[in-house]
C-alpha cells in the first residue's frame, strides 16, 4: 500500500486488539482534557492546550489504525 493510500484509506479496527487500543488511548486523553479543564484557567492557552490533546488522541489513533496487519 503507498503512503497516499494508507494515509487516507478507511482503517476499521477490525480486532479486538485494536479496538481495546483505541479505547485506551481515549480514555487515557479523556481524563488528561478532564484534568486541565479543572486546572487551567480559561483562556487561549487553555483552549489551545484541550486542541493538542485532541489532536494527540487522533494521531494514537491513526498509528493504531494506520499499523500493519503483520506487527
């Protein structure tokens, strides 16, 4: 599969594994969101610091996704 491909083709998690993964890297970003949300005052950098995490969980995710079949 090309990189063009694989970077934008559907990744289903098509195994227990993976969906547990993905899951996990949720959760685990949830409770970071939750965590700031709490501690940071509200302002830009608050709302810039929730967007990194957001966008960390997706990029978990798409390397989850993304991974080989064989590894």
């Amino acid at each position: 599969m090309s990189d063009i491909e694989n970077r934008f083709d559907f990744h289903p998690a098509a195994t227990a594994d993976r969906r547990a993964a993905h899951e996990s890297i949720r959760e685990g970003c949830k409770a970071l969101a939750l965590f700031l949300e709490a501690k940071v005052p509200v302002g830009r950098e608050k709302a810039l610091a929730l967007t990194k995490v957001e966008e960390a969980m997706y990029w978990a995710n798409a390397a989850i996704a993304r991974q080989e079949d064989c590894q």
